[in-house]
C-alpha cells in the first residue's frame, strides 16, 4: 500500500473532514495504511463520540523521541470562487488544488509518504505521528491526545507542527482564546419598551469594555517578533432581534482575544466579564497559550537543519504547539505552504513545497539513525 504524497493527498483532500464534523472515514484510512505498514496506533475518540485523534508510534515507544503533529479538520469549502469540487484534488501546473492542501492536508500526506522508508530506518528514537481534529475550531481535539500521551510514550524530546510556514522553522506564536456572550431579554413592540427588556442593550457594556480593552492592548505589554507587536481583542460578530419594530429578545456577540508570548489570553477578557449583567451569559468557546520557543533550544537547531531553512521569530496565527509546549513537549513550526492560501478558496500546494516536506522528515529520520 505504498502511495507518493501526492497520491496521498488527494485521498485525504477526499474526505470531508469540515470542522465540528465526523473524520471517523478519513481516521480509518490513515490506520488501514498505518497497519499495512505494521505501524502500531492508538484511536483516541474524543468526548463527541464521532471524530477522534491518532497516535502511531515508529520505533520504541519508550525511548524519548520526537512527534509529527498534524490536524486533518479544515474549514468549509462554500466560497463561489472554487474553480471545482473542494473535496476533489485538482493539479495543475505543477499545483495541488483542493481544501486542506495547504492546511494542512499536505504536511499530513508527506509524513503518511514518508512511512515505508522510516520503518526500514534503524532508529536511535522514535518518531510519532500525532493527527488531532478541530484544531480549526480553536484546537479542541488536541487536549484530550494529550492528556493520554503519558500511557503512549516516554515524554518527547520535541514536537514539529507542520502548519503552512514555506518550510521555514518558526518558534513562537500568539496564543487565543474566544467568547460567546448570549443575551436574554423580553420581547414586544417597539412602541412599549417598558414593557419588554432589550437583548441588544443588555449586550453594550461588555461591546464598549471589549473595544476600550482593544484601545488599551496597543500600549501594554509589546513583543516586536509579532505583527502587530501587541495583544490584541476585537468583537468578530453580532447577531440578534428580528425587525426595527421588535424589541429583539436575544442577542449574541462573539469576542475574540490573540495574547503576545507570557501573556494569558483568558485574561485579557475579563474587563468584558466584569461588566456582565445578570441576563447575560459567557461561554468560553476556545482557549490556547502562545508558544515561545527559546533560540538556543536543541530543537531549533535540529529542525534548522533537517529543513535547510534558518528560523523565524514568530508567526501571528495560533497553532497547537502552545499546547504541546504547556504539556511540556517543546515544540516548533515548520511546514509546507503559505499561511496566506488557507481558509481561501483555490487553496493549493506546489509538487516542490510537498516534496520539500517530505524531505525534511526524511532527514529526520537520517539524523536519528543508529
């Protein structure tokens, strides 16, 4: 059952694994092949019951060894721009287009490809293969792979995240954390507000804290590896009431908070939480820490020099590795792609940028031989 990378991708870019949604089909795909090649796994079903995490192990699972991170979820492919199916890989000029190609179906691919030739390899540690689900919902799946990875190996001595970087290594990143706000009021006519309670009013003390606390972040605590070089927060959506003439009942707002490296992300919403009503509710919809990897960690170095690239200070997009890093598994980024082609419709992979993936798990594997 061997497949080239690119054969793999396209089986994966198959499976429509939109977030939030089942990926049991495409888990099942990856170990039939994982099996086919006598690579042991374990299925972690998370607490949804129908999408689960994968954990394969190549080598002896109770050396200190290093992890392939990956999530196989992507995000809905509904844009009119698509040129054709999403879920069908299309190439083109030496392009792999199809949703999840660049994020991050391709570094998924090249590591699945690179498998045969790791498990002929002699190897002085092993190398995982973690696959996680809903990372794109605010990295959900992730935690509870985790909480398990104590009873499925020695601790690692490193984590590479292959989230779309042009393959070069990247140590550190914002960390996120999102809120829902949903507001309950009385509704009725218009011309008898004293009558009704208004949803969307009992909303605008957390909207004005939320907008004074964006204002505030730009001169707080600043890191110049990120751009912008502070933290930041901002209302992403609202929604409620019916029509101008209806006191609205309900109302909905959802906020979002991107933390620098050291600073906690939940924390920087609490001048939203402290001006709550008692008719409005908080629900926490994600939380993730940044990652700050250091400069002269081994790891750097290691990955430096399997990708031939020199590293990078940090990314502004939130990935797992914060979380990785908090689980005490330093970890770095490093993957095929452009960030920029992501969560777009025609997102693609060149044949070189999977190739070069490839390669660099390859060479992962030489510097571990025996």
């Amino acid at each position: 059952m061997d497949l080239s990378a690119a054969d793999l991708l396209e089986r994966l870019v198959a499976f429509p694994s939109v977030v939030g949604t089942p990926n049991d089909e495409l888990m099942a795909f990856v170990a039939e092949y994982l099996a086919a090649h006598d690579v042991p796994y374990t299925l972690l079903q998370g607490p949804e019951g129908d999408r689960s995490n994968l954990f394969a192990t190549i080598g002896d699972a109770s050396r200190p060894g290093y992890i392939l991170s990956g999530h196989v979820d992507v995000v809905p492919a509904q844009e009119p721009e698509w040129q054709g199916d999403p879920f069908v890989m299309r190439r083109v000029d030496g392009r792999m287009i199809g949703r999840g190609c660049c994020d991050m179906k391709g570094y998924v691919a090249a590591v699945l490809a690179a498998v045969p030739a790791l498990r002929r390899m002699t190897l002085s540690a092993p190398i995982h293969i973690a696959l996680s689900y809903d990372e794109e919902a605010g990295c959900r799946g992730v935690p509870h792979m985790l909480a398990a990875l104590p009873d499925l190996c020695a601790a690692p001595l490193g984590c590479i995240v292959g989230e779309p970087t042009g393959m070069v290594p990247v140590l550190a990143h914002k960390g996120k954390s999102a809120l829902r706000l949903t507001a309950g009021g009385r509704g009725g006519h218009s011309s008898r507000p004293d009558l009704g309670s208004n949803a969307i009013h009992s909303l605008l003390p957390a909207l004005e804290a939320a907008v004074a606390q964006a204002a505030a972040l730009q001169t707080g605590p600043q890191d110049d590896r990120f751009a912008p070089p502070y933290s930041t927060l901002q209302v992403g959506t609202i929604r409620g009431g019916q029509a101008i003439n209806i006191i609205p009942e309900t109302a909905v707002a959802e906020i979002e908070a991107r933390a620098i490296a050291g600073v906690d992300p939940k924390a920087l919403l609490e001048p939203v939480l402290s001006v709550l009503g008692a008719d409005v509710q908080a629900d926490w919809l994600s939380s993730y820490p940044a990652l700050a990897l250091e400069a002269d960690h081994p790891l750097v170095g290691l990955v430096v020099g399997i990708s031939g690239n020199t590293s990078l200070g940090a990314v502004s997009f939130g990935t797992e590795a914060g979380l990785f890093q908090k689980a005490g598994v330093p970890a770095i980024i490093c993957g095929p792609g452009d960030i920029a082609r992501a969560h777009r419709p025609e997102e693609y992979l060149t044949e070189a940028e999977l190739a070069a993936a490839g390669e660099m798990i390859l060479a992962l594997g030489r510097f571990l031989l025996v």
